[in-house]
C-alpha cells in the first residue's frame, strides 16, 4: 500500500496533473482530488489504487517501501 504523500511526489517527479493521472490511469479527476485531499495511506478501492500505481509505474516511477530511512519515490533509471 502507497502513501498519499508517495502518490502525491510521484506525480510531481513525472511533472503531472491530477488530470494527467486521470487519463493515465482511468480513474476519473476527482476522485484522484478527494483520495489526495487526506494523509496516510491511499484510502478507496484497492483497483483505484492499484490502477493509479500502474499508471504511475508505467510511467516510470519506483515506489519505495519502508526501509527504516522512510518511504519514497523515484524516477526508473532511464535504458541508454
């Protein structure tokens, strides 16, 4: 399970909107608004969750887990 702040900073790492999401991942923008307007982990379906991680991880984002430092995100190391 992801974080809203983790959904939030993958969102600003590939430089989208709650609309680029929307249409990456098939859930409609305000639902994508109200699931961002909390703290802690991403409440909802778990396809609502499941289908924003896959839109985000296709894009290109890595999902952190809790490691004892936190956990985060980051941008996949680009294939040369």
């Amino acid at each position: 399970m992801i974080s809203v702040r983790q959904l939030k900073a993958a969102r600003v790492l590939l430089a989208w909107s709650q609309g680029d999401l929307a249409q990456a991942s098939g859930i409609s923008e305000p639902t994508i608004a109200r699931l961002e307007s909390t703290d802690g982990p991403v409440r909802g379906r778990p396809d609502t969750a499941a289908a924003l991680v896959g839109a985000l991880v296709k894009a290109g984002v890595e999902f952190i887990p809790e490691n004892g430092g936190g956990a985060g995100v980051r941008l996949r190391k680009r294939k040369r």
